[in-house]
C-alpha cells in the first residue's frame, strides 16, 4: 500500500473545480427529466454525451446491467491492474415533485433521492480525471452509472453478476449518499453496517365474515389485524437485543367493504430492516406473532416475505484508509473542507450492499441539512419537496475524488519512478491500510 500523494490530488482538485459548472449542467437536466427504474437509457445516454468531449481515445463506454454504462479511466482491464469502481444511482423516484426549483420535473418521477446530485458529482470526477490523465492514479478508476437502485431487479445485483464488470478486476468499490440526516459540511465514514437489510412483508388474516350486529357468529379479521399491527411493532423492543439495531414498521392495512360487515379477510404490508440486528431471527419473530395472534382471535394469517436488499456493510479497511485521506484538525488540512463524521449509520436501505458482498465496498455519507437547523427536521429523502441545492454537488464530488485516491493508493504498491502501476493478485487485502483517525 502507498499512501496518496498530495501534490496529485492538489492537481486533481484543481482540475475538479473547473468541471463544476459542467456537472452541475448535468444535474439540471437529469433533475428536469428523470427516469423511473428500468427506463434510463436516456439518463445514461445524456450523461454519457456530456463525457464524450473530455475522454481519451480508447476509453469507451460498456453496457451493463440492461440500461446502466461502464467507463474506465487509465490502464485497461487487460493489463489486470485492481480498478476503484465509483457508482452512482440514474433512476428516479415514482413521485411528484414540489421542490419549486426552476429545473423541476413536471410529470409523475423525481429525483428526490438525491441520485441526480450522485451523478452530476461522478461526472464532475470523470471530467477532472480525464482531463488531468488517468495514467498519474495509482489505480484505475471505473465509473459504474447504475440503473434500478430503487426497484427490484436489483441494479446493483445485475452489475455484480455481469461478466462487463467482472472483467475490470475491481479492487474496491466506493458510492455515495447526500444524507439530510447530516448537518451540511459533514462527510460521514465508518467500517460495518451503516445501512440496514430491508425485507417487504405482506400479511393475510382469514377469518369469518358476517353482520357487524352479531359478532359472536364470525371470526373477525379486521381485530386480528389490529391486534397484529401493533403486536408486530413490539417485538424489537423484546425480541432483539437493545444494543443492536433493527426497525418493523407497518405502512398499508386493508379490510372491508361496507361499515356494518365483518369481512372474511384483511391485510397489511410492512417492512422489516436489521441494520446489525438477526435479520433471519427477526422475520422468524414476525411469523411467530402473526400466525399466534392470528389464531388467539380465531383466524388463520399467512406471511409472505418478499426479500429485498442485504445491510450495506463498509469494509473496515477501506473505510480507515478513507477516513485518514479526508480527516484534518483544521479545515484547512481537509482535502475536501468538510468535517469528518465517524459515527453515523441508519436504517435506511441501499443496493450498493450487493458490492460488499464481493468486494470490499465503501459508502460515503454527505450531509445537507442546513447550519442552524436540525438535522433530519426538514424534508427527508424521497420526500416531495426535497432539493439539495446545487452546491451540493460540489461537496460530494470533492469527497468522492478524494476517496478515489486513498483507495487507490491502497489498492496498488507505489510504482518505480516513470512506470505505470503494477497489478496486484486479486486476494491483494486492505487490512494494511491507515489506522483511524
């Protein structure tokens, strides 16, 4: 491992700077025409086309994933040099938008998950890299532009599983993730699971239905539902270990027809995250309580589990050898001019999991809330009026680059003055990187 060298990344930020107009140009016009997941070829397309003037010749974007792109920057795959691959999300969200930005969407998808600032911070990245010579980084990098990060058939998955990405002899993975929950100017890394598993639930109750006037001759549902919502929301309480981490929460319940009908059936929908909780363990204890409470009102329940992502879990390496390459006492010695946050993990869900359960991945978190209010009190991710401003991009890509080259560095042994980087075997480890700060 060699450390970064300071007067590359001075370059390379300089670089960076001058490429911000242009991604935030990106920004603006991914915001202002989203796709929903699965339909981005036009998003991929567009960004694609505002890369196409800055890239050196041979270096040509792959497909992956149905409607995603791969663009890799320095030596080719075929030298088997470890590439940092850097994702970025392109889909939208199925919401109306009510940001009142001028380049707002109009129809019925928006991006307010934050993926167009994700994107628009990558091809700030992409831009300054290429513009700067990749050959001066000490590993390759591999721009991952994915689809479907927010509806299943997992995205990330399929870019896992595609022999286009296994070729690139990946060594890391990094992403990123504006966060509200995060006062703005902060970037969060930390090692293990900073995202939570997120798993779908649906319930069925069966039972009897009849006249609202003669109760005792049916088994009524819509109780045993009732009884089944709020029984569901007490099993973290007793039945996870308080030092860990996980969250039940009931959003849709359905019965009935008319007011004075005891119906034969109704239903909830829910969904179960672990963040270091027993993931298995905790959809047992849904089962247990559904199909107990179930039978406790004389009705019979079903529960379907529809899986959904893993935790995201940052490898503890790579997130030591970030954390050191962005951390400073002074605000003057950070490379990016955010403070850094060790501590922060939530419950939300992300595919980027899907990385880390091949490679050694890395999630970045940048916070947006605004200094002198609280964190997490205004409007929150897929929120309709959520809108990072564009300076944002800004932020996240400087924090991106930054952490570009720390893994790089630790990716790749320092190469002899004039030479290109040499590969490294593909069980090459990171557990010799920095120690915290």
């Amino acid at each position: 491992m060699s450390r970064p060298d300071p007067a590359l990344l001075d370059g390379l930020s300089a670089a960076l700077e001058a490429e911000l107009d242009a991604a935030v140009a990106v920004r603006h016009a991914l915001h202002r025409d989203p796709r929903l997941s699965g339909d981005e070829g036009d998003s991929r397309d567009l960004v694609l086309a505002a890369l196409a003037d800055v890239l050196p010749a041979g270096a040509a974007p792959e497909p992956v994933a149905g409607t995603g792109a791969l663009l890799r920057l320095g030596p080719p795959a075929a030298d088997g040099v470890p590439a940092v691959a850097v994702r970025a999300e392109l889909d939208a969200l199925p919401v109306v938008e009510r940001t009142g930005l001028p380049f707002s969407a109009t129809g019925p998808a928006a991006h307010v998950c934050g993926h167009d600032v994700h994107v628009a911070a990558l091809v700030a990245v992409v831009r300054a890299v290429a513009r700067a010579g990749a050959d001066g980084l000490p590993a390759p990098v591999l721009a991952v532009l994915q689809p479907r990060e927010e509806k299943a058939p997992s995205g990330a998955a399929d870019v896992v599983a595609d022999p286009a990405f296994k070729a690139h002899h990946v060594g890391a993975v990094l992403g990123v993730h504006v966060q509200p929950e995060l006062p703005r100017g902060t970037v969060s890394v930390r090692g293990g699971p900073v995202n939570a598993s997120a798993d779908e639930i649906e319930i069925e109750v069966h039972g009897r239905g009849g006249h609202g006037g003669y109760p005792h001759r049916t088994r009524d549902p819509v109780l045993a539902i009732a009884q089944i919502v709020a029984a569901v929301h007490h099993i973290v309480s007793r039945r996870v270990d308080p030092m860990t981490a996980g969250v039940i929460t009931i959003g849709q319940v359905q019965a009935g027809s008319a007011p004075n009908i005891v119906p034969e059936t109704a239903s909830a929908r829910g969904t179960v995250r672990a963040l270091d909780a027993d993931r298995d363990a905790l959809l047992a204890a849904v089962r247990d309580v559904v199909e107990g409470t179930a039978a406790a009102y004389g009705c019979t329940a079903t529960l379907e589990v529809v899986p959904n992502e893993p935790a995201v879990v940052n490898d503890e390496a790579l997130a030591r050898t970030v954390a050191t390459a962005l951390g400073g006492r002074r605000r003057e010695d950070r490379p990016t001019g955010l403070v850094l946050d060790t501590t922060f993990r939530s419950c939300g869900a992300d595919d980027f999991s899907h990385y880390g359960d091949v490679l050694p991945s890395l999630m970045l978190f940048v916070g947006t809330a605004a200094t002198g209010t609280t964190p997490g009190a205004g409007p929150g991710l897929h929120h309709p009026e959520f809108s990072p401003d564009d300076a944002m991009v800004g932020e996240v890509a400087r924090a991106l680059l930054a952490s570009v080259v720390a893994a790089g560095a630790a990716l790749v042994p320092a190469p002899a003055t004039g030479s290109r980087p040499q590969p490294v075997p593909e069980t090459t480890s990171l557990t010799g990187a920095d120690e915290s700060p």
